[in-house]
C-alpha cells in the first residue's frame, strides 16, 4: 500500500506549473490520493516515477515536507489562492510561529542599502526578538538581510528557486548552512530543479505569503524585489519601503512605491514597529539545533577517513559516484552538521 506522501509528489510531479488544476482536483476529491486517481494525464507514469525518486531523496536527507492540505502547512502562505502545493524543507523552520517579516531588494546593492538593511534587522532584532526574517539568499539586500539576522540570533528563512541539493549562488553557502541553526531553508522544487528564471519569479511568492509584512530596502524601477511588492499587495501583506533622494536611481523603484502609495514609507525598525502597531516582548530561548539522522555512505565515509581533508574529485574517483551526485550528497552533509567545506573543493569532517 501507497503512502500519502507518494501521491502528494506525484500530484507535484504531474502538475509543476498548473497549480489551479491541482488544487482544483483536491478541493474535489480531498486527498492526494484520490486526486491522483481521478487525474486524467498521459505523463502519469513519469510523474510516479519521479515521485518515488523523491521519496528516497527526502528519506535518506530527513527532509520536511508539508503538504498543502495538511493542518500544518504554513498557516499565511494557507491563505494565498497560488499557494505551492508542496513545500520541503530543511533546518529548524518554525514558520507559523511568532512575526515575520520578509526584506528584499536590489542584487546591486549600494553599501549604504546593505547597512541600511542590517541596520534595520538589528534594531527589528531588539525591538521584536519573536520575528522571523525571510529573504531569497540572492546577492545584495537578500544576503544582507540573512547575515543580519544570523547576526542578531533571529531565525531566518531562506526561499531558493531550486531544490534542496544545491545552494545558489554557492557563495552564500556558509550562511545557508548557518541559518540552518536558527530557520532553514525552504523550498517548493523537488530536488534536480535547477534554479532557472521563471523559479525566481515563482519563488517571490513564498517570499511574499510566508510573511506579515514585507520591507523594501533598497530596488529600481524594475526587478524581483518589485514583483515580491506586487504580490505583498495582492496577498494583503503589510508594505513598507525605504526613501531615496529623487536622483537615486538605486531607490527610484521604492520611491515609486511610496509615490503610488502602495507602500508605507519608513526610516528605521522603530517607523515600522509603530506602523504594524507591535508591542516587544520578552527574548525566546532558541532550542538547540539536532543533526538530522543519515545513514553512512562511502562519501561521508571517505571524508571521515581523511585526516587532511580530501577534494571533491578524489571522492568522485573512489566512490565511481558521477559528480553531481557527489556533490548533492557533500552539500546535505555539510547542512546537517557532518562535514566541512574548505576552499578549493576540499572537505573535512565536522569534529
């Protein structure tokens, strides 16, 4: 007998980019199961297939999944018509605890927009010690906005447009592991999608419904950042932005939004504490992070035999593992706490 959990990555496989046909058929038939029954496509036989690949993949790396009719499916994003039918995860996600707050902004930060955000999730952090940051990882305010709150010992989201067998863009992989600790990372691919553009636009949903509120720190006239404010909108979301000077191209799109009124302006955490009309509280204890539970393999096993470390490709050779698989498998080491990653693809055990 089938789990639940099969036909709910089945139904994932079988509909990756026709979420209202998916969610139409469960709101028929109520289970994943029996949706998956009555579903009338050509490309079942791959979608199973593809399911049963992911079921081993979550198994073996103790992946969280939740399903979009499961009562504990994030309880914001529950609300959200376009809400992902499947999220997965990894790290120590409370997502429906406490206040979330979502930063975005340009990849082209200005130093002033970086210390600008960091600033602001600084004094977010003393103000309000029960909020949550959620960002993209991407390069600028994205980035800026993780490492402030891993700063501040707030949890941290982070929404990549890919799977969890990769992190993008690599660089940011330490803090990614870091927020690992205090938040996680989650995801609605299945592992194997390559972080393509049409992901990221997608991705800014999450982004977006995950949160009580979302901040603009510093955009364009165009972007990602712009498209996570339209659908703030959208999802009745809480918008705030920061000012420019009218000759700042890097805030002309920020400037723009508070011009429209469509979002609040503000210049601090303590603006955007009195605009949400939050009371601080006390500092939660945050629970100490568990390594999640991974049977051996010969590469873990490989790394623990090498006292100096051992490159990527020395693994790949010993092993007779193809690359990619290699390094799927050193990265889900390296996010449960096993292994250490050095420069120049050399990796040690964690002691």
């Amino acid at each position: 007998m089938q789990s639940e959990l099969i036909y709910q990555l089945a139904l994932v496989a079988l509909y990756p980019y026709r979420l209202r046909q998916a969610h139409q058929l469960l709101h028929r038939y109520g289970t994943a199961k029996a949706a998956w029954e009555n579903a009338d496509e050509e490309t079942k036989p791959l979608a199973w297939q593809r399911a049963e690949q992911e079921a081993e993949f979550i198994r073996k790396h103790a992946i969280q999944t939740w399903f979009c009719t499961d009562d504990n499916y994030p309880r914001r994003l529950r609300e959200c018509p376009d809400r992902p039918l499947m999220l997965f995860g990894k790290g120590n996600i409370r997502h429906s605890e406490g206040k979330f707050v979502s930063v975005v902004g340009t990849r082209r930060a200005t130093e002033r927009g970086k210390e600008l955000t960091r600033r602001f999730v600084l004094d977010l952090a003393q103000l309000c010690p029960d909020v949550t940051i959620v960002s993209g990882l991407a390069y600028g305010i994205d980035v800026a906005a993780h490492r402030a709150a891993l700063e501040a010992e707030l949890p941290t989201i982070i929404v990549p447009a890919h799977g969890l067998d990769r992190i993008y863009p690599a660089v940011h992989r330490q803090v990614a592991v870091e927020a690992l600790e205090n938040g996680g990372i989650l995801t609605e691919y299945m592992s194997g999608n390559e972080p393509e553009k049409m992901h990221f636009v997608a991705r800014n949903r999450i982004v977006a419904g995950l949160a009580d509120a979302v901040v603009v720190a510093e955009s364009r006239n165009h972007g990602g950042s712009l498209i996570t404010a339209g659908m703030a909108i959208d999802y009745n979301r809480d918008l705030f932005a920061f000012p420019g000077r009218p000759t700042d191209e890097e805030y002309r799109g920020c400037n723009d939004l508070i011009r429209l009124q469509k979002a609040t302006l503000i210049n601090s955490a303590a603006d955007f504490v009195a605009a949400m009309n939050w009371q601080p509280q006390e500092p939660k204890p945050v629970s100490q992070p568990s390594l999640f539970s991974q049977s051996d393999s010969p590469v873990l096993a490989l790394v623990a035999s090498a006292e100096e470390g051992i490159h990527i490709n020395s693994i790949v050779m010993e092993t007779g593992l193809n690359y990619a698989d290699v390094a799927s498998e050193l990265i889900m080491l390296e996010m449960d706490g096993r292994v250490r990653a050095l420069p120049g693809g050399i990796y040690r055990i964690r002691i």
